[in-house]
C-alpha cells in the first residue's frame, strides 16, 4: 500500500474528498483537540456572535485536506512538511466540505512537491485555501 | 465570555495547552476527517516504516494550538485568519504534547495580531513550528 | 452473569433491543469501520442517489442483532458462530430499528441453536432479514 | 465518484482495508451498537473466559469488509444485498484485521456480482469468513 512517487506525479494531478460536516464531528473534534470555544458548542453564544450560528472549527477542514494528502494524493508513505492555511469563511452544521488538492510543483532534486490545497462547501464557496509541502512516498 | 482585545494584548504574552496523546484521540481524529492513512491506524504497516509504530495525525497537534487561540488567547471572540504549520517531528501514542501560543507582532490599524505557534512533546522537542494570524475580539 | 443455557431455551422465545439511528452512530460508525462511502457521509451526493438522503450502513443494523444475541438471547457466553445478512431497505437518520431475535430450532446434539434474526423500522418494514448460529453458554 | 460497474469487473479482483483494533474502536462499537457484553467491555469477566481477555464483536471486523465493498470494489455506488459471516477466531484488543473482497462470480442478467469476504489477523488466521452477493453501480 503506497502512494505515488515523485516519479508519478505530474502538475495539475488532483484528488478530493468530500464529507457533510455533522454535528457530531465538531463536538467529537472539540473533545479531541480540547477547542471548546463557545462558537462551535454554545449554541446560545454562537447565536449572537457575527455568524448567527454554532460553526465548525476551521482546522476541522484542514483535516480533510490532510486525508486527501494522507490517502489519495500523493497517498499512504507521504511525509507531511508544510502546511499554509487562510479561513475564509464559516463552515455551519450541515455544510458539505470539498476538500482538493492539486500538484503545483515537483521539485525532484528536493524531491518535495508543492500543493494546492483548498476546501470549497456545497455553494462552491472557497472556505480554506493554502499550499502544502510534501515529500511523496519513495519507490519501493 | 470574551477574549483579549487587542488592547490587552503586549508582544511575549503567552499561553499553552497540554494533552497526552491517546490512542482514541487518534482514532477519533482520523474518523472524523477520513485520514485512514495506515501510519495512523495499521500497527503492522506502521512497524515497517521509518518511525516504526504508528503515529498521530500532524492536524491533530495544530487543532491543540487552536485550542489555545480559541480558549486563551486571544480567547473567545477571536477570528482566525491564517495558520502557517511546518511539522518536525512525529507524535507517537502516548506523547504529551504542550501547544504554545505567544504574541508577536500586533498590528492596531489592520486590527491584527501575528502569534508564535508551537508543539513540544515531553522531551521538550519541537514537533510542530508555525505562525497564525488573528483578529482578537472588539470591545463589548 | 450468565446468559441462557440450551437447556433453557424454545423454539419461539424471543428479545429485541430498540434505537433511533442518530447521524452520530453514522458518522462514529464510518470512522470505525472505515467505511466513508459517501452514501454514507455526504449529504450532496447521497441527496442524488436513489435513496434520496445519506443512509445507514447495513452493518450498522446489524450490529442490534449482535447486541440482542449478547445481551439477552442466549446473552452472555454466547458463541456467535454465523449469522446470514440481507438488507432489504434503507436505514435513514432518525428510524427506529428494533432488532428482533428468535429461537428457530435447538440441535442439542452439536449445542447449536438456530435464530431468526431481524429488524424493523417504525413503519414496521422490515430492513433486514436473516439467520444466525449460536452456542449458547454452558451450565455454570 | 461511482465504483466500478459490473462490465469492469472480472473474477479474481481483489482489495482490501487493514486497521488495528483499538480498545476504543470496541468501546464506541459496543456504545453506538447497544453490545456492551461482557466479553467485550468487562475485562475481570473476560479474563475468566475461554479467550482469557475482551475480545472485538464479531461485527467490528464485519464492518472492515463493508468499508471494502463501499469504499473500493465494487465501490461507491455499490447496493449491498447479502452478506454471509461465519466467525471463526477471536479478534482482541490490538490485533491488526485485513479485510479481503475478492470478485467469485458475475452474473451479468441478475446484475449481481458474488464476493468473496474474509478478515484475517496478523498471524494470517482467518477470522472471518464468508460472501456477499452485491450490485454494482450502473454506468453513468
């Protein structure tokens, strides 16, 4: 089980998953992370703040980028160097999350490969953008 | 319950977090992002590779670090705008990790505040290095 | 605590176990499984399907039954030798499945009892069908 | 996202998903699925059993195949419609599961595909035996 080598890969490869961000998930993440932050579990405070509502925890998102990474592209023996994130905009109870990821660059003397990595909800919305860096698994 | 403000807020101030890393937290984390990645979850394919046994998801220590922008500092309140994470070391089942946050730079016009963001384990060695960017939260 | 010997048991003696299926039990089920097949965890494309709405795994239900046999009949020191599967309809978030189980035939001989295994939703459709084999546990 | 169709699958192909047992992974099962037996959350009892220790349901590593089906072959798409388990080794805390799908037979009038289905641990012990009968998706 191994992902792709530098060697396979090629500039505008690309890769995503998508999942409808539940409840559960955010207050499962909250628990794990310890991000108890009243904007995802107080409904009550979340409801006067700017987004109206409790939201999801933007590196919530982010993980979904890292299973795309860790899974697909360039998938299983990766190592994860860099990651750069903007939030751009909310992700509420219910939103389905895109997460894709793109070859950029392939740098093979470093052998490190640069990625575009972006989350997008159900109205093609751009909630996460950023680059990752990576070193793609080695042949076997 | 409201964060700092940007007033209260001096460079070098700092705050931290610490969780031991359990097993679960892992296998929570790549359930709720889809990261099955078999370093996180396959022991036998884990004692094959370069860290020889399986090891966390290096989002799950970044969401430490939002912990401690969400809870601390700045607290509640805060919008989070960027996070930049360069992952150093692996974090193995039972690693304790400590997130720290410190304020670096404050920018009182453009109402932002740059933190330094980092993961030590229990060995005092660095895993996870990094910056965010940050709106703390306006007066009430 | 000991559940029904085979000398305690007749054919038509039966015991259920009732739940509403939450999004949660989906979505902890998914990350257990590894089973994150977006008819499962992706409201937009589920919403597409035939079935119109993310649906339960079909071993989610079928987990009731295993739960009927350990706990109540035989319960516990069962041995779960086979249980046969069909799933006939969709489990959607919010039905109540009663799993419902019932001595068929008892072969004292081989120490194996046969069970009628099913579930229902709310509507009383049945979702699933099937047989399973036990040992029931012996006399202490 | 759609699997593969019946038209692209032959007999012989095969795929399949490995994960380590947690603890965690039988607590959740056991909560979300209503089993709390004693075998498999009640360590004192479990030690006086024939198996020594808590052992997994049988329905965790039933999971494991259905993760296959759904995620790889046949894939997302896929209407599962049978599925026979025959248990046939215990499964404990930490052993690592190889589920195994392997296409047996195609009848191309009837729409349905016969899986070969089985988990094995670590040791190579077949632990789960059985077949599915399934429906591939349809062209798109």
């Amino acid at each position: 089980m191994t992902g792709k080598t530098i060697e396979e890969l090629n500039p505008g490869d690309s890769a995503h998953f998508t999942k409808t961000v539940s409840e559960s998930d955010i207050y499962l993440y909250a628990g794990i992370s310890g991000d108890l932050n009243p904007a995802h579990i107080d409904h009550e405070y979340a409801s006067n703040t700017f987004f109206k509502a409790r939201i999801a925890h933007g590196m919530l998102s982010a993980g979904f980028i890292s299973a795309v990474i860790g899974m697909k592209l360039p998938g299983p023996g990766t190592i994860y160097r860099e990651q750069n994130l903007k939030f751009l905009a909310p992700v509420h109870i219910g939103d389905t999350i895109s997460a894709t990821v793109e070859v950029l660059e392939i740098d093979p003397e470093r052998k490190i490969v640069t990625l575009a990595t972006r989350c997008f909800n159900q109205d093609k919305t751009l909630v996460l953008d950023g680059t990752a860096l990576v070193n793609p698994p080695r042949k076997r």
